[in-house]
C-alpha cells in the first residue's frame, strides 16, 4: 500500500519538472510505469514534452575571446598524422604530455624541485628550454635557479665560455646561478681583476672546479691574490682544483706565481706567456712546493679540445649566444653608411669582434712553460706524461732509423750502380 501510495503520489505531482517514464522490476520482468498505469489506465496522461531544465533557464553562446597565440595552442593537444591513403588522422596526446607542456609555460611560478624525480625534471627542463623560457630576462633566471638548486651539475657540470665575453655580459647572473661545475673554460675573455665573475669562483658554490682556464683573461699579481684568498687563508674555495691554465696574462711575475703554490692538488699549470722575471726559479719553487715538473712538450689538458659544454643546458648556452648574435645583427647594416664615409674621406671607428687563438705569439717567444705532477694516481684527468713518453720513444726510433739509413748508405756507397739503376731511382 504504501508503494502503491509513493507511486501515485509521484503519477499525480504538478512539479514543474516532468520526471519522464517509470520503471519498476517486479517477479523479474520490467514493467513501464505510467500516468495511465494501475488505477488510472482511463486517464490520458500530460502531452508535457520531456526537458532537462525549467522554463526560466537559458542559454548564452560565449565565444572565445582569447588571443591568437591561445587559440594556436588548442591544437598541441593533438598529434596529427597522415594515413596511407593519404587522409588527415588526429590522436590525442597522453596525459603525461599536456601536463608536461603546461608546467614548462609556467616553470617560473614553480616553488621549488628539490626531492622531485629527475628523471622527469630533465624532461620538463628540455621542454621549457624548447619554448625558450630560460632566455627571458627576469622570469628565465628564476626558472633556472629553481633547476640548479635541486640537481646541480646535471643541470651543467662542464661550461665553456671561450671567446664568448659577449654571452658573460649579457647572462652573467644567469651563469652565476650553476652550481658544481667541474670544468670551467673563461679564455679570452679579457676580464680582468675585478670582474665579479673571477669573484664568483672563490664561493662555495664553485668549490667543485677541478679544470680551470683562463688564458688571456688580463690578470695579474693582484687578481691571483684575490682568487687564492680563500684557500690560502680559509682552506675554501679552490681547494680542489686540479688543471689551472694562466697563459697569456703578461701582468703575472713571479710574485703571482707565489700564490699558486696554495693549490696543493694541482696536477698540471700552465703559465706560458707571462711576465716571470727569473723562469729558472719560478720552476725550482713549483718543483720543491708542490711538486710540478716542466713539461718539455706541451700537454693535452690545455689543448682547449677537451672543454666543452655539457649537461641539460647546453643548448640554453646555446640560445644565449643566439640571441646576442641577433642583437648584434642591426650593426650589420651600418656597414654601407661606413662605405659612403669613407667615400666622402670621412673616417668612421669601427669595433670588431677580437678573436684569442690557441698559440699566442708571446707564448711561442717566451718558451712554453706547462707544469705536471710525476706518479699522480686518481687524477681527475689524464695526464701527458705517456704521450712524453711516446714521444722519446719515437724520438729514439727515428735515431734508430737514421743510424741504419746512414749505415745502408755507406754500404751504397761502395756499390756501382748502372745507369738503368739510377734512372729507376730517379722515377721514385
């Protein structure tokens, strides 16, 4: 009864909303259940059409009024390919990837990664660094911090500026922000003492530098003093460098020289190209202090082939130097105005870029002075030492070969050569 009652209860209702059919399992069969049902067969039920919303309820068609760029972007939700047929096929992309896109547009707002997986960082990182987020001025240092502080030298553990004082300029804070660098390549820079980047290299976020060059960088005495501080007096710093290349800085004497014997794990220096005064001491105090040895040919470490940028930013490195050369890219088109002035014998100053090469004059006139440590075991890179050896070897090999040429030529000499034999010597 008082299902009966619920259900006629629920047929006579005046709501505004027209429930619809009613169904109801009754002995295992399904029955329809309508206002015409049970008692009331006889009453012709409501011709109210069927609605999901009340008469009050309207509809307002909003149309997008996003940028372009927005709109653009709907379509990286989607992969599209080609049938063999020739026909256009859309699939949507993973999850995983709409996610991933999304997080690298807004990677600067990210708090923090530390404890996140890096193996799903690296991934993010490529994708932001794809959409160019770290060469934003503000927002891409922020974003790359975020990056250095939770993996360190997977974000960049070998950095090589070489020639690049331009990029240094431009993203110095930037370049600060790397962290356990094992190899660092400053050549040609022409920085000086007070650059605040030769600063940077005392801190204890670079106190993982094992490779060091800085070749033609304008240093002297007091640059050295200021970047040997650390160690000297805090055992800090430095403390683990073990390759140090100071060629081509003709302001460091000896005195400089002096502050580099703190260096106590220095394997090999090369300080070819500076002011030393007195070269026959300078190499007696590296010998008798920590134990450098000179090299008599040169030695593989300051080859320059070695240093190279490595790590998940190297293509940001990369997009750094790009974009300075677009920026430089203006001065191009002041050539022709330079031409009609100096048509018209007016003078104009132009500046060009000053390329370092390898082999410095000044080096080949001072001698080459590359330092190395005999029986060095567990050193961080291979030393030239068995190539030295190579070399004596075929030195004496080529002493040995010319020994018995000159013997095969003295014994030639008592021999009478015919004349077809001299014109078949002289085909060779």
């Amino acid at each position: 009864q008082s299902w009966s009652r619920g259900m006629s209860y629920c047929l006579h209702s005046e709501s505004h909303l027209d429930t619809g059919p009613i169904y109801v399992r009754e002995n295992g069969k399904l029955h329809v259940v309508n206002q015409g049902a049970g008692g009331v067969q006889n009453v012709t039920p409501k011709a109210r059409p069927f609605s999901l919303f009340s008469r009050t309820f309207s509809v307002e068609l909003c149309m997008n009024r996003e940028d372009d760029r927005a709109r653009r972007q709907r379509t990286d939700h989607f992969i599209f390919t080609y049938t063999k047929e020739g026909n256009l096929r859309y699939s949507a992309k993973s999850l995983f990837s709409l996610v991933l896109g999304y997080i690298s547009d807004n990677v600067d707002h990210i708090d923090s990664l530390i404890g996140f997986p890096e193996q799903i960082a690296e991934k993010l990182f490529s994708a932001a660094e794809a959409r160019q987020k770290f060469t934003e001025p503000v927002t891409g240092l922020r974003a790359l911090q975020k990056f250095t502080e939770a993996y360190g030298s997977l974000v960049l553990c070998s950095l090589c500026l070489r020639n690049r004082y331009l990029v240094i300029s431009e993203k110095l804070e930037e370049i600060k922000s790397f962290r356990e660098l094992t190899c660092l390549d400053l050549s040609c820079c022409k920085l000086g003492d007070e650059h605040e980047l030769l600063e940077h290299l005392t801190k204890e976020a670079l106190s993982s530098v094992k490779r060091l060059l800085l070749k033609d960088n304008s240093l002297s005495d007091a640059g050295l003093r200021r970047m040997t501080a650390p160690v000297r007096v805090l055992k800090k710093g430095l403390e683990n460098l073990l390759v140090l290349d100071l060629s081509c800085n003709p302001k460091i004497t000896d005195v400089g020289i002096g502050y580099l014997l703190s260096f106590k794990k220095l394997n090999c220096l090369d300080i070819s190209g500076t002011g030393l005064k007195d070269v026959d001491a300078v190499i007696k105090q590296l010998q008798m202090q920590i134990g450098l040895v000179h090299s008599k040919v040169p030695l593989k470490e300051f080859d320059h082939s070695n240093c190279k940028t490595e790590g998940w930013a190297e293509q940001t490195v990369l997009q750094w130097e790009q974009a300075v050369m677009e920026a430089m890219k203006p001065q191009d088109n002041l050539r022709s105005r330079v031409a009609a002035l100096r048509f018209y014998g007016k003078t104009h100053r132009i500046e060009e870029v000053v390329k370092c090469s390898l082999v410095e004059p000044e080096t080949k006139a001072s001698g080459n002075l590359q330092f190395y440590k005999e029986n060095v075991q567990n050193c961080h890179l291979p030393l030239k030492k068995e190539v030295a050896g190579s070399h004596e070897l075929k030195s004496n090999k080529k002493r040995a070969l010319a020994e018995q040429e000159r013997e095969r030529t003295s014994k030639q000499k008592h021999l009478c050569l015919s004349v077809e034999d001299w014109d078949l010597l002289n085909t060779y």
